[in-house]
C-alpha cells in the first residue's frame, strides 16, 4: 500500500469523526452519531462512481463507523462509537505484526496490488519497507491506546483531537525526522556540484597506491653518484695492495 493511499483512508475516516463532533455538540449524540453513519455511506457512493470499485480498506472503515455507531445507538452510549479509530489502529497494528513477524506479507501484498500495471515489484524482505512498517506499527499502536483512553475518559473535543489532527502531527513529525536524517546523511557538494570522496574512500586509495621512495634523484645525480663510488673504490685499493720494488722482477712470487 502507498503512503498516500494509506493518507487517504485515514482522512476518509477522520470526516465522520469530525462531523460527528460538530453535530454532537450542536443537536446530540444521537444525531452526531447518525450523521457520521450518513456521511460514511455517502463517500463510500462517492468513491464507487468514480473509481468505479470498492477500497477495501475505505469500506472497512466505513463499515466501523456504521456497526459501531449502531452499538451506540443501541446502548445509548457515544463510547462504541468514540472507539472505532482505536479499533481501526489495532487492527491495522495487527496486519502489519503480521507482515513483520509472521509468514504472510499482507501489507507488502496489499502494496503490490496497488502498484498492480507499474511493472514494479515489491520484495516482502526489502529493508526499507521493513523500517517503514516497523515505525508505523509503533507509531499507531501508541496513538491507538492514546484514542483509547481519550474515548472512555475524555471529551469529545479532546478525543477529536486525538484521534484526528494529533495522528497527522505524528505523521508529519515522522516524516521530517526522517528527511532530517537523510540531509544529514548526505555528504555536501563542493564548488563544481561532485560530492567529495569519503573518509572510506580515501582509505582505500592509499591502501592501493604504490608506495613511492622517499628521495627521487634524476638521472645526472645517479652518475655522479656511481662515479664518486667508483673513485672511492680506486683509492682503498691503491691503499690496500702492495706496490712493485723497483728492479724486482714482476713475474716472480714473492
């Protein structure tokens, strides 16, 4: 599933809630809650007529907000109805534990449906999708419980806040922490836009360069240096061999 489509089910769901408040507040739970089940019929029509198909995970919201706003209808009691984000959250917490620590890919499977005619594949196993359900199965396991307590022990006003505005706070908290990190991470471009080699990099070209001589000598001070130890070979031997006696017959021994 996209990120954007995931935005869109939770905004889709967010509208009854917000309805509900506003009707609530001005002519009381029971009409807020109808209205909510009202509006959820209506933009389940809307979609159908112009997507021309169901979304599977709109209609489920959709069809929470209906039971759920029926069991308060029935008990006369708004906090059935003030707990379908929660449920929601929670149940969606659970497809992702599955997706993570199960066998069955069902968010990576449900991604690939709608990446369905790209010619793109989604791998079950890939790490970046991994990283991202793991953050979003915390990220609504805790605003889960948050709109939990918020629907049992809150006001409306608060529990609309968090069960709506808060989790796109969160979102939008998570997204800049991650952009931040990615900016960080990036090495800085210099003047000619190139990015500068690595700490690693530069590690490794001096591994691999050869290892010049300390001292490079051209080629007239390479002679002059064989002939100045030519000479000096010349001397010890003049000073270490004996000299001829004069008249002394140079073939005879000694």
């Amino acid at each position: 599933m996209k990120t954007s489509m995931l935005a869109r089910s939770l905004l889709l769901g967010f509208l009854p809630i917000l309805i509900f408040i506003v009707v609530e507040e001005l002519y009381g739970t029971v009409a807020g809650i109808i209205a909510a089940i009202a509006l959820g019929i209506v933009e389940i029509a809307v979609i159908y007529l112009k997507e021309k198909r169901f979304d599977r995970l709109v209609l489920f919201d959709i069809g929470l907000v209906g039971a759920l706003g029926g069991i308060s209808l029935l008990f006369d009691s708004p906090i059935f109805f003030k707990l379908k984000p929660a449920i929601f959250e929670f149940f969606f917490c659970g497809m992702m534990a599955v997706s993570l620590w199960g066998r069955v890919p069902l968010i990576q499977m449900m991604m690939q449906r709608q990446m369905r005619g790209t010619g793109l594949a989604v791998a079950p196993d890939n790490p970046a999708i991994i990283k991202m359900l793991t953050v979003l199965f915390f990220l609504f396991l805790f605003h889960g419980a948050l709109t939990a307590w918020a629907a049992v022990y809150a006001t409306s006003a608060v529990w609309g806040f968090i069960s709506g505005p808060l989790l796109y706070i969160l979102f939008g908290l998570m997204f800049l922490a991650q952009f931040v990190k990615m900016k960080v991470r990036r090495p800085a471009t210099t003047s000619s836009g190139l990015r500068p080699p690595s700490p690693s990099t530069e590690r490794r070209k001096r591994i691999a360069a050869p290892r010049l001589p300390l001292l490079s000598l051209s080629r007239e001070r390479i002679e002059v240096r064989v002939l100045q130890s030519e000479a000096k070979v010349s001397r010890a031997a003049f000073l270490i061999l004996p000299l001829p006696i004069e008249g002394e017959d140079q073939g005879e021994g000694f």
